[in-house]
C-alpha cells in the first residue's frame, strides 16, 4: 500500500500535463517532493534560486544545443528554460542551405527536464553546416555542425570532469583555452551537476558556462553519481536504493528522475547497442562514436556495479571504505560481483573486433584502479575505496582484457586527481593506458597520490621530476605503473582539463593536462609537471 501511495505521489509532481494547471503551488509530500522543484510546477513563484536565473527574457529560452554525428546520422538535444504554461512547447530545428535557413524539424519540449531531441538521417559529413533552433518567434540557438575532420593529421579531444558547486562562477578560462586550441570533440565525464535533487537548474548552469566549447563542435556527455542526486553509484542493474550513501547499491531517487538526468545528458549520443531498459524502466546508453577513424566507446562503468554493503566483510566505518592495510584483497573480490555487467562486456567483446586497423579509445565515468590514498583532506589516509573500478578486481581484469584486445587507451574523471596509468593484469604493463583528467573545480574534496612510505616504485618515470612514479599495488592488489599525477598542491588546486591527441597514422597517443588558470594563448603557458605524456600503442 505505501509503494502505491508514494508512486502516486511521484506521479502527481512529475505530471507535466498536471503540474502547470491543477497542481499550482500546493506542497508535495514526502519522500519525494523536493526534486527538481525549481524547475517544475509553479515555478516561476519561487521567490529565491541559489543556482542559476530561470526567469530569462524570452527572447533567450532556447539555452543551448549538443550533437554528435554517427554513421550519417545526426542527433542533436536542444535544452530549453522552463516555459510558462501559455508558451509553446514546440521547438523547430533549421539549416542554412542556398543562403537562407530551411526548416527541417519540429519536436515537442520534455517539460520534465525541458529538452527535445531531433535526429537527421543521411547526413553529410563532408562539410560545415550552420544549424538553429528555434522558439517562437525570437528566441534561438545557433552553431555549426562540423564537417568530420578526415583531412586532420591528428583528432584532438578536450575532457573535463567534475564541476562543483562551490564555485557558480562563469568558466572563462576553460572556454577561452579550448576554443584557442580548438578541439574536434568535447567530452564530459560525469558529475557535470552538484545540486543533486536540482538537476535542471544546474544542467542549465552548466551549459550557461561551457556552451561556447560545444556550440560549434560534437560533444559527449555522460552522468555520474552526482547528476541523479547520490554522492556514490552502484547501478546494480537499476534496483532501488535504501541504505544512506546508497551503497547496496541501486538508486536512491524516483526513476522518472534518473531518466530525466539521462535524457538532457545523453539522448544526443548515437544509439545505444543494447536499448533494453534495466529495473525501473531506467534506460541505458552504452554506445560507440566514429570520427575520422578513431572509436570511441562509451561506457557506463556505474550502472550494473555491484554495491558492497551486506556483501562483502566491512573493513571501516563505511561499507564502501576500507582503512584495515591487512586485509585480504581476496576477500572482497567474489564470484557474484559485477563491475561493467555482463551486456556492456558483450559489447565491449564485439567493439574490439569491429574496425580492425583503427584507433580505439574508452570513455566512462571514473578510472578502473584505487588510484588516490588521501581523500578529502591530508589526514584522511584511506587504504581502498570501493566507489572505484578497482573493485570488483575480477570485473576489473576482465574489462582491461577486452580494452587491451581492442588496443585501446582509456579517458576517464571523477576522482578528482588527475593520474596517467599502465594497468597491470597478470604482470605490471601488460594491460592499457589510462588517463583520468582534473576536475574542473578542485578546491573540494580534493585527493592525493601519496604512498606512505613515500617511496618510487619499481621502473620510476625517469623524464619528471615527480617523486612517487613507477610500478606499485593500489589498495585492491591491482598492479598499477604510475607515470604521472597532479596532488592538490599543484596550480590551480590541482583543477583544470585535458586534451587528448590521437595520431591515427603513427598510432600515437599523446596526453595533454593543464591548469584551470593557464593561459594557453599568450604562448607562455605550461602543462602540469610531468605532463605531457605521449604513449605508441602496439
């Protein structure tokens, strides 16, 4: 009877249809009556928004677009401010052709999250094309649909990760260095919203402070634990969540919510290779994208994960944190666990044949090893966290297999510490590299690479000047070759972004990470030590 009642609940405050007319102003109740309520029902009467203005001029509704272009077919998400109930909630797509614009779509606005989607078959790939959308009779967005760069000697990614509340300022110098440098695609590793139960109002935070990195290039976003509202996420396949910090595993907040998040973060990615919804009717989005020859596959590394309470011995005050260094790694890493799930492996497995010949690259959420010691602040030494891909260690050898197979380098965030990584799976650099880029803003909850006998490890990077590189075990017995890293000390916080060049015709991979305050365009700008760091695949 109470899951009935609150669904019922759940229905009434997500009702687009319900909540501008009925509904009005009258209070929700509990368990769910705070989510996205800045952006939904009456809620133009909010007398205060710590995020962002939701009231624009109406000439400015249409707040920015993201596509990508994938096998000739074009998908592109236009996110829109909340509309008042006597606006239309139908937005048009146009293309310059032959000197005018032509209209090519029109789509209905989600009022749960206030986007649209429109998709375009047969799309040529050959050259610019100007795009717009359109609401009403004044309010647009506009850019330019790249043509695919195959004449490029290298394809150049930026990668970001992890933009925190604590700072709502604009994004000047990121937009400014990566517009500068001027990359053939944008990726956005997840937690691009902090305010948890405010999605909407933060995703268009967001977009109000990088849109001018994406407007005129293919972008990829994917959410993370912070997007749908947990300060951790174990998908384990959709199930609901009861535990505080939701660690066994599930999600914490009604479903409609999640898909809410994955549809204005995700719905502009190529189709997913295996659409069937997980528990919950919450859908999926694994996939891949092709640009001038090199692939890309885009995981969900938290979806299917398993959660750790009540299935493994707790080794600390959290089921997710282990403190005991004596433990045995053993113990924790059982048959029953998951990592990426038996469906993203299938298609991991079927990604690595597929394309023999090109350059490959793994984009996910957050790094498949314990690669931080401290956490939070330099007296909170933790031996193995569980919120990483290091663990389950057996899901985690057999997701670098198939990486590996597919000769692939993998792009991740989330932690908070940028690091490059050879994973070890039988021996120390027999498996792939790796790459996790800053957060965006790290003067929260920043981390540490800081062994405690700080001490190199075996086979050191002999070309930096950095003290803690080479061979070592993470806090899961993951062997780990650390060729780089930026502790918190460094500019910035430690904060910034990365660029990633991929040379296709010499297989050559080169791994750019710079400091949030840079300035990349007066020619004086330096990297962080130790970077770059460019690898040869095999």
């Amino acid at each position: 009877m109470y899951k009935c009642i609150k669904y019922f609940i759940l229905l009434i405050a997500f009702s687009p249809q319900i909540g501008h007319t009925q509904l009005g102003s009258a209070p929700l109740t509990a368990p769910f009556k705070d989510l996205d309520t800045l952006a939904t029902n009456d809620w133009w009467n909010r007398e205060s928004n710590p995020i962002i203005n939701l009231k624009v001029n109406r000439d400015s509704v249409v707040a920015f677009g993201l596509y990508t272009v994938h096998n000739n077919t074009l998908k592109l998400t236009g996110q829109l401010y909340p509309l008042y109930p006597n606006e239309t909630r139908e937005i048009i797509l146009e293309l310059y052709s032959d000197e005018k614009w032509k209209e090519v779509q029109r789509q209905n606005v989600n009022e749960l999250g206030w986007s649209a989607l429109f998709r375009v078959e047969n799309w040529d790939s050959t050259k610019d094309i100007k795009y717009k959308i359109t609401h009403g009779k004044r309010a647009f967005f506009e850019g330019i649909i790249r043509k695919n760069p195959a004449d490029n000697s290298e394809i150049v990614m930026a990668a970001l990760s992890c933009n925190s509340n604590k700072d709502r300022g604009l994004r000047e110098n990121y937009v400014r260095n990566i517009n500068y440098q001027d990359p053939d695609l944008m990726f956005f590793a997840g937690d691009q919203s902090y305010d948890h139960t405010e999605h909407t109002a933060a995703w268009l935070k967001f977009g109000l402070q990088f849109r001018e990195t994406f407007r005129n290039r293919p972008c990829i976003t994917i959410p993370d634990d912070h997007d749908i509202g947990q300060g951790n996420l174990w998908g384990e396949n959709g199930k609901l969540s009861t535990a505080k910090g939701s660690s066994d595993g599930g999600y914490t907040y009604h479903p409609e919510y999640v898909k809410m998040v994955e549809r204005c973060q995700t719905a502009h990615l190529p189709d997913p290779y295996d659409p069937t919804p997980i528990e919950q009717g919450i859908g999926v989005y694994f996939t891949n994208l092709s640009l001038s020859g090199i692939d890309f596959a885009i995981l969900e590394d938290r979806k299917f994960k398993s959660g750790p309470e009540g299935k493994i011995p707790q080794q600390g005050p959290r089921p997710d944190h282990i403190r005991n260094p004596e433990y045995d790694p053993k113990s924790i890493d059982l048959e029953e666990l998951t990592l990426l799930g038996e469906r993203q492996l299938a298609f991991l497995e079927n990604w690595a044949g597929e394309n023999p010949g090109s350059m490959k690259v793994v984009l996910s959420q957050t790094g498949f090893c314990g690669g931080a010691h401290i956490h939070g602040s330099i007296d909170n030494r933790l031996h193995a966290d569980l919120d990483s891909n290091g663990w389950p260690q057996s899901g985690r050898n057999k997701a670098l297999k198939l990486i590996k197979k597919a000769n692939a380098v993998h792009i991740a965030g989330d932690q908070h510490l940028a690091t490059v990584i050879q994973h070890g799976i039988e021996e120390f650099r027999d498996g792939p590299w790796a790459f996790v880029v800053p957060a965006i803003v790290n003067d929260y909850y920043s981390r540490w690479w800081w062994p405690e006998d700080e001490q190199a490890g075996v086979n050191p990077n002999n070309n930096t000047s950095l003290p803690w590189t080479g061979d070592y075990l993470d806090g899961f017995g993951n062997k780990i070759s650390v060729m780089a890293y930026v502790n918190p000390e460094s500019p910035s916080h430690g904060g910034g972004y990365g660029l990633i060049r991929f040379n296709q015709k010499e297989k050559r991979v080169t791994f750019e990470c710079w400091p949030r305050y840079t300035d990349v365009t007066t020619g004086k700008a330096s990297q962080f030590e130790g970077w770059p760091i460019t690898v040869v695949l095999d």
